[in-house]
C-alpha cells in the first residue's frame, strides 16, 4: 500500500466527504474508509471524461472498491468476494499502536485487537508488524473460520446437513432449536461477509454505553434490551452478545 502526503485542510475535506457518504450509504455495520472517499473523488474525475459514467459506492463493504462489485456478498463477475485486505489494513494503519490510557479510549488499539486474535508476540512487534498480523489472523478467519477450531466439514454433502439439521429437532412437537446467532442472521438479511468483518471491529464502539468491565468472576457485562445483564469472560464475548441483541 502506498503513502500519499496531503495538507490538513485536503485531509479535513475528505473527512468531511466520507462523514456524506456514510450517512446515504453505510448502514450500522459498513463504514466509509479514507480509501473509500479518496476512490470516490477518482471516479468523479474519470465521469468529467466520460459524462456517462457515473461515481458510485459500494454497499456492504466491498474492500474499499468504489462503484465495484454488488450487495450480494459476490464481485462484478461470478464468485465469491475476495479478502478485503487493503481496506482492513487502511482501517488498523489509523488505529494506536497503544493507547497511553485505555480507560478513556474510545476505539480498540491494535494490541487490544491483536490480543482478541490471540497473536502471538504482539507485545515486542511494531506498529507495522502488529497491522500485518491481525490482517493475516483476521484472514484466517474470514476464510476459514473453523481453523481455530480445528473442524473440517468439506466432505459433507447436501444430505450429510439435513442428518444434522434433523438431529436438532427436540420430543416436544419436532420444533427445531436455532443456534445461537441463526435467528438475527436471518432477520437482518446480510450475509455479506464483509460487513461481518467489519462488524467485528466496529460493534465495541458502536455500543458502547452497552457494555463495561466488571468486578466479578466475568471481566464485562452486558445490557441487554429486556433490561437484564448477560456477563462475558472476553470482548470476543462482549462482540457475540452484542451481535446477537443489536
């Protein structure tokens, strides 16, 4: 990735062009990068050439590819969307190496980040190094997210999922037990996997008056929308709570 110098006011305009698009584009899980808009101002060049052509952004977190790709989760041409990895690596590049005092931050640094991937020596690595290793461990997981896990279900077939499915239905009437996280996946309708990765970032700011560390054997607890207090051991769990209720 390249380094362009522009002036603090180019760098305010930008910021304020990404604040636009993000209020007529984003949604709750999608941010606007400085990629993004530097892409967007692109495009625009290229329309005064070419009148018919037209600046677009893409929704769902497509990378940082401006007016590329779709909102289905595939690109332009057939096949799956691939690692977004530039934007991801833009993204952490803005974050601290650490923070000076992390009580009074609002956003994760990356050692905070690299310890939720349990990355190994990110104590003794660099800013630079700490970026490239939560990008190669983020990877891992966005396309292969049962590695940590060590599950390989390659060879199911089809019907080897409908075995499993009807081993969850329960005596009671056949009524099917949904895993946790099924029913919200399915009632916000995206599957786009870049937005759950950007989501994975995100969710800890974006509600943040939701969650707080606590005193007792759970680091943090969580509010719940029912007014009740779910408590969890790690900000992974803090993120799945948060998912699976907002």
């Amino acid at each position: 990735m390249h380094t362009i110098e522009i002036t603090e006011d180019q760098y305010d305009r930008i910021r304020a062009l990404r604040e636009e698009l993000a209020d007529h584009h984003a949604d709750r899980y999608t941010s606007v990068t400085l990629p993004d808009g530097v892409a967007y101002l692109l495009d625009l060049a290229e329309a005064v050439d070419d009148p018919d052509r037209t600046a677009e952004v893409g929704t769902g977190d497509d990378a940082g590819a401006v007016g590329a790709g779709s909102t289905d989760g595939t690109d332009s041409t057939d096949g799956p969307r691939p690692f977004p990895r530039e934007a991801l690596e833009a993204e952490l590049t803005e974050r601290n190496r650490r923070h000076t005092d992390p009580e009074a931050a609002s956003r994760m640094d990356l050692y905070e980040i690299a310890a939720e991937y349990d990355v190994s020596g990110r104590s003794s690595m660099t800013k630079g190094e700490l970026v490239t290793a939560i990008t190669e461990a983020v990877e891992r997981r966005y396309t292969d997210p049962l590695a940590p896990v060590d599950v390989d279900v390659s060879g199911l077939s089809p019907e080897d999922k409908g075995s499993d499915d009807s081993e969850e239905e329960i005596d009671d009437g056949g009524e099917t037990v949904d895993e946790p996280g099924e029913r919200d996946e399915a009632d916000d309708g995206s599957t786009d996997d870049g937005g759950q990765l950007n989501a994975m970032l995100s969710l800890l700011e974006t509600h943040e008056d939701k969650w707080r560390s606590a005193d007792g054997d759970a680091r943090y607890e969580v509010d719940l929308p029912d007014g009740s207090v779910e408590a969890a051991r790690t900000k992974d769990d803090v993120r799945a709570v948060l998912f699976r209720h907002y």
